[in-house]
C-alpha cells in the first residue's frame, strides 16, 4: 500500500470514529447512519454497530461476505442492510 493510500484510510477511520453522520438513499429514500464501534473497523471487522435514523441497528457479515442484519427489535428491508454494509466497507476500503 502507498503511503498516500495508508494516510488516505487512517484518515477515513479517523472521521467515521468521531460520529461524522453519513447518508445512504435507498428506494429513493434519504436515510443518515452513524458508525458506533468502539473497536478499530479494519477488513477483518465482521460486526457493525450503526445508529441508522435514530435507531441502533446491528450489522453481520456472513459467510459470503455479504452483510445481514443482527437479531433485534427492529426489522429493516434486507436491501438497506446490504446496501448500508456495502457503504460502509467502500468508505473504510475493508
């Protein structure tokens, strides 16, 4: 890896760290998402935490390295879940 590529994705992970809100339109419908691992998100990572409009939403990823919704309260359109673990791992490049 370059060092410009190194900089450019421990600055991205410095920012999704602070709570920066970030936006996802699905359906189009406008919704935002905030990271909330406290652990280092690298291209291990395998579980996310999300605060997806207000609420906290669990992100797995499964054997075939798609994304899926942890077990919960709330159900989300298995789309969104895809498209929210897919925006993620493209911003962090995991």
């Amino acid at each position: 890896m370059t060092i410009y590529r190194q900089q450019f994705y421990l600055y991205s992970r410095k920012i999704e760290d602070m709570g920066l809100q970030l936006r996802i339109t699905f359906n189009d419908t406008d919704h935002t998402y905030q990271i909330i691992n406290s652990k280092l998100i690298d291209q291990y990572t395998t579980e996310l935490e999300l605060m997806l409009d207000g609420e906290k939403v669990g992100l797995l990823k499964d054997k075939d390295r798609g994304w899926v919704q942890k077990d919960g309260d709330s159900t989300i359109d298995p789309g969104l879940v895809l498209a929210l673990g897919r925006s993620v791992s493209l911003r962090l490049r995991m």
